[in-house]
C-alpha cells in the first residue's frame, strides 16, 4: 500500500460505518429480570478460567446504561450500530418460554437507536450459549442448532419489523475451536473431535437461522460474521506454500465453503480424518444446501494476518504460525497488518464473490491510561484504525464490494478469558465509576466520519 491515510472521500456515499460490541462483554445483569445462565456465566464463574477471575457480572453495566450509552454511540456520528441478543435473556432455558421482559430490553435498544438515526444490526449469536443447552451437550449435538433456528425466529418475529439487518453467528471458529477444542473459551472442553462436531451444528444452526429470518423478516437483510486472516507463507518454498494453504484452510475455508454451498473442503475433510463431521457421521443429507442458504453479505472480522511455516508432525496442521521479525504487534501480539486486510477482501471478492461485505469488526489491544489532562493518548490504537481504514479503501479501489467496517471496540469490555486486562475500545472505560472517556481513536474516527458526510455527493 502506499497510501496509508484514508480519504474520506473515496468510500462510497451510502457506506456504513459504526460501531461494535457484544451482549456478555457489555451488558452485565446476568441474571436480572429472568435472564438465564449462560456458559460464560459459568466458566467465568470457575476459578482459573480468566485472567483475574474476572467475570462479566458488571462489565459495562450497558444493562442499566442504555440511554446514556445510546447518546455516546450517537456522537461518534456513526450511521449504524452492531450489537448482539443474549440468547438466555430471551430464552431463559434455551427453548421454550419466552422472556418478555429480556425482548424487551432489545426493543428499547432498537427503538433508541431509531430514533438516534442510528441503523440497528443484530447477531443472534456471540458466544452466551444458554447453559440449559451446554448441560445437554452444546453445540456438539445437533439439537443445539434446532433451539438455535428457533431462538432466531423468535428474536427475528419480534425485532424484524425494525431491524433489517441480522448476523447470524459471530465467528463460529471461535465457539468450536477455543470453546470445545482448546478450551480458552466456554465451555471449556479441550476435544478436538469435540471441536469439529461442533463447527457442523454451528453451521447447520446457521442455515437454520437464515430460514427463520427469512420467514420472519421478509425482506431484511441476513449473513454471517467470519474471523478471517489472510494466511501467507513465511518463505517461497512449497513446503510452506503448502503451510499457508492448509492454515487458510483451518481458519477460512471451513467456514466459507460450506456457506457458500460448496461444503467442506475436500483438502481439509482429509487433512482432519477422523475428526472431520463426515467421519463422525454428522452430516445428513441436504446440509450442504441448508449451510449454504443463501446469504446477502459476508461479515469480516480482522484483525492480524497469519504467517505460515512448515512443520511436519506439529499438531493435525503440520503447520506453525510465526511472528516475524521487525513487525509491529499489539498488546495481544497480533501482528499490525493493515495490507492484509486489502489482500483478504479482495480475494474474499475473486474466490467467492459475496452480495457485499461488511467489516464487522477491526481493532487493536494496547494499554491505555487515562493521562493527567483527562484525555487518552492511544496513538498506536488511531494509527491501526486509520490504517486499516486506508486498506479498505485501497480493497475498493481494487475492486472488492465493501459496504461498511465496524470499529470493534465501541468501548473497553469484558475480553473473555483476558478479563478487563485487554482494552480494544474507542472510548475509555474506568471499570471502578463506570466513566467513559472518548480516547483519541474515537476522536479521530468521529473526525473522520463528518469529512465522510461533508464529501457525499462531492
Ligand atoms: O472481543 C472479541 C470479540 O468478541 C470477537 N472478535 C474478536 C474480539 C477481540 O478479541
């Protein structure tokens, strides 16, 4: 890239630009006006999961905050607003009742937002599984996605004559990798095989929700968010080509095939043996249409690349991530990448040419202080998102139908098994007063968003 300032006049006049957060990182009131359990409530809850032991029981008290919030999301000048429904505050055992006062809570919001001018986006599903559900086996069992379809029904029939537009699951990656694989998320189970049971019903509850929001809010707009990482090979040699292609494979296109209707891929189904779904004869006939039902747009969310070596015999993968040398990283030690997410978008636009595609997410962890004059100086964080905001634009230039980008953070939150420990926001959070302060990224971005409104139709 040569150019890493972005010129707001050169995004399209009808993008979209907003913010982004989600329901447990935010909200707190885990168990107010008959909210359910969710598994975050419990692996929270379980010594040692967190750093701290932090848990999301306050977080950003957004519960109790709404309007204040919503005012704080209006001045960033922002046109639209991402958020995600707690499937237990509506759904207190994961199917059956409904609880009115939980919708409720979500109505408001959407209304707020409304009337704030301030386009609503709703994800079903970031990551609070109502823990009824876990208890009978989460999303290792195909019943989960079932509840899953009809939990999206449900929200859909009661928001969708206001919200037009729907995310179904927020990086299923991360809900069967980190979550039954690994074991950093919740629920915690370290079983590969687990793992991949798991990435099917996800994906099946995908198509399920898409048939549910399609019969409930005809006409709204609905598609997945993704956490994709453009893979690179860490040298010219095939052994590592073949590195990058495989780790493409584990994050990208296990996802994206099959929600393009294509499948699993072929490459990865073998790779996995008898960990992949076929082997474990999960998949029934017609998942591949269901998976792949048609979507409207694809939702990204970036944050780093992914530099691949050989390394025969290290895990199913044979495969091993480096960090380069001489590389920027942020407090998460993701590597600075903003020419990946050119790359990313534009091959995202050749390999599977979505209807369009949103960035739902793009941000970066550092350190934060609130300094002496009350301001927050997080120089690293505006220099990430202009970047990346240049790197949009340059995918546009080339050709990549981009429709919007999404800060992610709106504010510091609750970043699960990191606790309080990271802060990914715009705006400050001192976790003790609950005080918001826009930081310097904020100001930059809502700098930013008024030059894009003052060029519209230049
Ligand atoms: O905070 C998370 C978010 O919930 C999902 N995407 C990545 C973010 C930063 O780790």
């Amino acid at each position: 890239m040569t150019n890493r300032t972005p010129d707001p006049a050169r995004f399209p006049a009808r993008f979209t630009w907003g913010v982004a957060t989600s329901s447990y990182q935010i909200e707190g009131a885990p168990f107010e006006d008959g909210k359910g359990p969710s598994i975050w409530d419990t692996f929270s809850h379980t010594p040692g999961k967190t750093v701290g032991g932090d848990t999301g029981d306050v977080a950003c008290d957004h519960y109790h905050r709404l309007d204040e919030d919503l005012d704080l999301i209006q001045s960033l000048g922002v046109n639209a607003y991402r958020f995600s429904i707690s499937w237990p505050r509506v759904l207190p055992q994961g199917r059956g009742p409904v609880n009115q006062a939980g919708l409720d809570f979500y109505s408001r919001l959407v209304d707020g937002l409304l009337v704030r001018g301030i386009t609503p986006w709703v994800t079903l599903y970031h990551w609070d599984l109502p823990q009824t559900l876990e208890d009978e086996g989460g999303w290792t069992v195909r019943s989960t996605a079932e509840a899953f379809g009809t939990y999206a029904a449900v929200v859909a029939a009661a928001l969708g004559d206001r919200v037009r537009h729907f995310i179904t699951l927020n990086e299923p990656w991360c809900s069967a990798y980190l979550g039954y694989g690994t074991g950093v998320h919740a629920p915690g189970h370290t079983d590969l095989k687990a793992s991949y049971a798991a990435t099917h019903h996800l994906m099946v509850g995908h198509g399920l929700a898409m048939q549910a929001i399609r019969a409930h809010a005809p006409g709204a707009q609905a598609g997945i968010t993704l956490n994709l990482y453009h893979a690179y090979p860490a040298t010219d040699s095939a052994a590592d080509h073949g590195a990058a292609r495989r780790l493409d494979g584990f994050q990208n296109r296990w996802y994206l095939d099959p929600a393009y209707g294509r499948g699993y891929p072929q490459d990865m189904v073998e790779l996995l043996g008898d960990l992949s779904p076929h082997a474990q004869g999960l998949v029934h006939p017609g998942d591949t249409e269901l998976m792949g039902a048609p979507t409207d747009f694809l939702g990204i969310n970036m944050y780093s690349r992914a530099v691949a070596q050989d390394a025969p015999g290290e895990g199913f993968l044979h495969a091993r991530q480096i960090q380069p040398e001489g590389s920027e990283y942020t407090g998460f030690g993701w590597e600075v990448a903003p020419d990946s997410l050119t790359d990313l978008l534009v091959r995202l636009q050749q390999d599977y040419a979505p209807h369009a595609m949103y960035i739902t997410e793009n941000g970066s962890t550092y350190p934060d202080t609130v300094g002496p004059d009350g301001t927050v100086h997080d120089a690293e964080r505006t220099r990430y998102l202009t970047e990346h905001l240049a790197a949009t634009q340059e995918a546009l230039a080339r050709g990549a139908k981009v429709s919007g980008y999404f800060a992610w953070s709106l504010m510091d939150n609750f970043e699960w098994a990191e606790g309080y420990d990271k802060r990914f926001g715009i705006v400050h959070v001192d976790f003790s007063t609950q005080a918001r302060t826009l930081k310097q990224s904020g100001r930059t971005y809502r700098e930013f968003l008024a030059r894009t409104r003052d060029t519209v139709g230049a």
